[in-house]
C-alpha cells in the first residue's frame, strides 16, 4: 500500500543549530491508495464476454455510478468487486488484498451489498434480515437492537416496522431495510446494484434524496449501477458508462455531454434526454 510520505527538502540544513530555527520540510502526501481496483479484469462466460479485460480504480469516500444499455456488463463488474463472480483475466482488488475465493468472505465483510430487489428473506422480519450478519458473527441482542435503532432513524424507516416481514412492507420500506442490512457492520464501501430501479417515481425520488445524504455523511465508497443518467448524474462524482462490456467514458455528467468520447456517448445522452421527455 502507498503511504504518505515527507520529502527532505535538499536545502534544509543537515545539522541545526540550537539558535537557528527547525527547517521546515515540505510534506508532500500521495493521492489515497485505491479502495477498490481491477487490473486487466474481465469475464467471459463461453463465447460471451461479460467484461474485457478492464483497468479501474474507486477512490476512498467517492460514489461511481456504473451506467450503460442492458447487457453492457455493469453487474457483472459490481459482481466481481463482490467477489460473487471470479474474473476470468486480470485481478480484482479489494483494500489493496485480491478478491479470490479464499479471501473473499472476509472482505465481504467489510462490503455492504444492495441489489434491486432487496434480497431480503421473506420468513425473517426486517429487523432479523438486517441483523443477520452481526447475528452470525455473535453480536448481543442489546448490541444488535442498539444498532438496528441507529440504522433505522439513519434511513428514516419508523422503528416498528423492524417487526414485519418483507411481506408486509412497501418497496420503499424493503429497500430501506436492505440498505440497513448493508450498514449494519458499517463497512467501507457499499455496492448498490439498481437500488431503486423497482420503486414507482414519487419514492424513488424521496429515497435518492435520503440515500445520497447517508452516503455522504457516513463517508462511503459507494459503487452503483443504474440505467438513468439524470440518477446517475445526482449520486455520481464519476460516471462509467459501458457498452457491450468496455468502458465507453468515464468522467462527470459535463464531460458526457459536452466532451463526449465517441458517437455512442451522445447517443445515449439523448437517447435518455428524450425518455425523460416521454415521462415528463
Ligand atoms: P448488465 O448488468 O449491464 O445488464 P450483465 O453484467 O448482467 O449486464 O451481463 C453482461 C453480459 O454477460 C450479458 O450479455 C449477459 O447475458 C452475460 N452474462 C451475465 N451473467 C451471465 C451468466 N451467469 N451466464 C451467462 N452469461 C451471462
């Protein structure tokens, strides 16, 4: 892992003087290593490739949105970082350690996991669903429900909801309790896979507000994939859009459309400038 480093400053004097004051040396600190990065990752499945071989770093505390048509590959990348897919070229590493099968349950650890439909289990209530992994790992009860109680007012879900099933909640109230599930062990970095591609317009909008605020005031490394640029633009501080399983342009909304990589970029800019039209 880089450090960050102090250089000596070739004017500063080797030996001081009890008159003279100290040189100052001028520290000079490294960019944060990467949290997450592939190197050469990619993934075939028989003749089809999911992903070619990609270079790609996230940076500590900064949200990526992964964005592209159907098919591009944007799961399939999410899937590596998790460890739930093994590359077949390159290496994925997580805090600087590979992602293989050995190291993998480990790392997930510190990984919070969100995929569209919640993958909450329908036979546990949403508190158990949330806790289950700091169940697993011993947690006391009172250490759990201390937990849960933080989580749920962090993403504004009412305390007694803890009690229902999956069944009995909306979608919004089952992706807030998936998303609690993820921050239970406050891990490092969360990974939302269509978080709110589910929901209808009027809660996906409310929970981009409240999720986008967590994020930042927990200080994660966010990953999501979504299909609308005007969310990925909200959440993003980089977007990566792909196509058919290459990285087409990586950068902010503005460098998308005003400095577009190639043809494709600006088709699917206004391709989904129009959709937002229609739904208008
Ligand atoms: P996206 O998330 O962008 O819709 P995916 O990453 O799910 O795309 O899939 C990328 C490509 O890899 C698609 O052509 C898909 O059919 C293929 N693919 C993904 N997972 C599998 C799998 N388990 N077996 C075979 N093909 C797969």
């Amino acid at each position: 892992m880089r450090r960050a480093c102090a250089r000596v400053d070739p004017a500063a004097p080797l030996v001081h003087h009890a008159s003279a004051p100290p040189a100052r040396s001028r520290p000079i600190v490294d960019p944060p290593a990467p949290v997450i990065a592939l190197r050469g990752a990619g993934r075939t499945y028989g003749q089809t490739v999911a992903l070619h071989p990609t270079d790609l770093d996230f940076a500590p505390g900064a949200t990526t949105v992964l964005i592209g048509p159907s098919g591009c590959g944007k799961s399939t990348l999410l899937r590596l970082i998790v460890g739930l897919v093994e590359p077949t070229a390159g290496d994925v590493r997580l805090f600087d350690t590979p992602v293989t099968r050995q190291t993998a349950p480990a790392l997930r650890r510190r990984l919070g996991y969100v995929i569209q439909a919640g993958g909450l289990f329908p036979h546990l209530t949403a508190g158990a669903n949330a806790a289950l992994m700091a169940r697993h790992l011993g947690w006391s009860r009172a250490k759990r429900a201390e937990r849960l109680t933080e989580l749920a007012e962090q993403v504004h879900l009412p305390a007694e909801l803890l009690e229902r099933f999956p069944g009995e909640l909306s979608g919004g109230q089952r992706q807030r309790v998936a998303l609690m599930r993820a921050l239970m062990l406050d891990p490092e970095v969360v990974l939302l896979d269509e978080p709110l591609g589910a929901l209808d317009p009027m809660i996906r909008a409310d929970l981009q507000v409240e999720l986008k605020e967590v994020f930042q005031r927990l200080k994660k490394t966010v990953v999501m994939v979504t299909h609308d640029l005007a969310e990925a633009a909200w959440f993003a501080d980089r977007i990566v859009l792909l196509r058919a399983g290459r990285i087409v342009q990586a950068g902010t909304l503005d460098d998308l459309t005003q400095r577009p990589a190639d043809d494709f970029v600006t088709t699917f800019v206004n391709a989904q400038r129009s959709l937002h039209l229609e739904a208008s």
